[in-house]
C-alpha cells in the first residue's frame, strides 16, 4: 500500500489516566486492521522512537494499524513534576485506560527500552491484554537505576556539571529533545526508585516476547538474561547499535514486524 516513509505526526487524542493527566495518542492505518501499540523510551516520543525512524510506516505497509502514545511525561502529553506521579503502577495503568478507551483487548505490544518494561509489566501482571510483544533495549533492574539524581537535579538547580558518566547520557538524551522537560524527566528517574518495579522472573510474560538489544548497547548482556526467563520467548542481536540509535536498524524492524 502507497503510505510516506515519514507520516505526519496527526494531531493528538487524549486519554485521560486515573489521575487526570492528559495522555497524548496517534493513530495510523486501517481501523480494522490488527493493532500494534508502539509505547517509546525514556526523554523520546513517539515521533522520535517510532515515526522518525521508519517504524510506523513500516508497521502500516505490513497491514497494521498503529497507536502510538507519547508517555506520561514525554511528548504532548503532561508532565508532572512529582516522583509519585511515575511509578512503573502508574506507567502500566496508562496503557490500560488507552486499550480501553480505544476498546481494543488483546493488542500487539511494540516497547523500547522504558517502554519495554512497562509492556513486560503489563503482560505479565494484565496477561489477558497483550497477544504478544516486541520489546527492545529492555532494561534489568530498576530502571533509570544508573541515573544519579543527586547530581541530576544539581546540574538542573545551578548548572553544576554531570560528572558521572551514565548520567551525562542520560542528560545529554533528555536534552536532544526540544520539547522534552527536564524537570519531569528527572521527577520520572525519581518515581522508578518507588514499588517493587523489578521484573518478577518467577512470573515472566507467557505470551510470545521477542526481545532485542544492540550489541554495543551497556544492557546487551542483561537484556539477553531477562529473555532467557521468558518461556515463549526469542532474543536477537542488532549488530552494531548502542541504546539510542537501535530503534532506526533495519534489523529490528524487519524482525520485529515478522513476529508481530
């Protein structure tokens, strides 16, 4: 089917989460086309994880349809300064007012990074909401766990350098984004230290779960790990890639829309 390499961001529909804030969503393909909801990863979007990269298009050329969220947080959608307004609960809890707002149950899962634990939370915890799932750059732990908030939040307060190098990355991340904020970014790193946010690896996803990491990403090795826990589950390697570029390998997508 004729659809753009890079669509046009359409203007957003909101969803409201059970606090009241507005959650940012967007559509592409078919209505009655099987659903694929693309959920992105800490400080992007879902223009900069899944439409800048080819995803979305690639999604709809495969007979897809797409619904794209922007995070609490991140994007159009609001953005708290509270740590207790970003517990992985919370996260999750999202995804489930968007599903049934657009009264879609089960979907097809597509997650990056913070967007791949929130789907192997929800999968595991809510296993009669996701066919089954893509998640790529997922990370073990708690995460945003390297992110040093200390000096996350002085850097913010009066310019005093990042010295600790994960989070110059994460820094440097937050700040590509023009729209991004990095008061709420930081507040988010802060609400990932609250709960048992862990993985449960003795309730892993049941559903088929691919799961992907660039090889040169820090994660890689963890990442592979969490996918030997899951009992339906597939791992692959995208050569080359680091955590913020694997999003845009050809690899990942072609995989990925197979197993979708």
């Amino acid at each position: 089917m004729s659809f753009p390499l890079i669509p046009e961001l359409p203007k957003p529909q909101y969803v409201m989460s059970q606090e009241g804030f507005r959650i940012a969503t967007y559509t592409w393909g078919d209505e009655d086309a099987p659903v694929v909801l693309a959920v992105h990863g800490f400080a992007s979007s879902c223009r900069d994880n899944w439409v800048s990269t080819g995803w979305v298009s690639a999604l709809v050329r495969a007979g897809f349809r797409v619904l794209g969220i922007d995070q609490r947080g991140h994007g159009q959608s609001e953005k708290p300064h509270e740590a207790e307004d970003y517990t992985m609960s919370a996260f999750v809890a999202d995804i489930e007012a968007i599903l049934d707002t657009y009264m879609i149950d089960p979907v097809l899962y597509l997650g990056y990074s913070l967007g791949a634990r929130v789907g192997w939370h929800l999968a595991s915890e809510r296993p009669l909401r996701v066919e089954r799932a893509v998640l790529g750059g997922i990370p073990d732990g708690r995460p945003l766990g390297r992110l040093d908030l200390e000096q996350a939040r002085a850097y913010l307060d009066d310019g005093t350098p990042v010295a600790d190098p994960a989070t110059q990355n994460y820094v440097r991340l937050a700040e590509r984004v023009p729209d991004n904020d990095l008061n709420a970014l930081v507040a988010l790193a802060g609400g990932m230290r609250f709960g048992d946010e862990d993985p449960d690896m003795g309730n892993p996803p049941q559903q088929p779960v691919l799961v992907a990491a660039g090889t040169k990403d820090s994660i890689f090795e963890q990442s592979k790990q969490l996918a030997s826990h899951l009992p339906a589950g597939r791992f692959i390697e995208v050569p080359g890639r680091h955590h913020f570029n694997a999003p845009g390998a050809r690899q990942f997508k072609q995989a990925g829309i197979e197993f979708l």
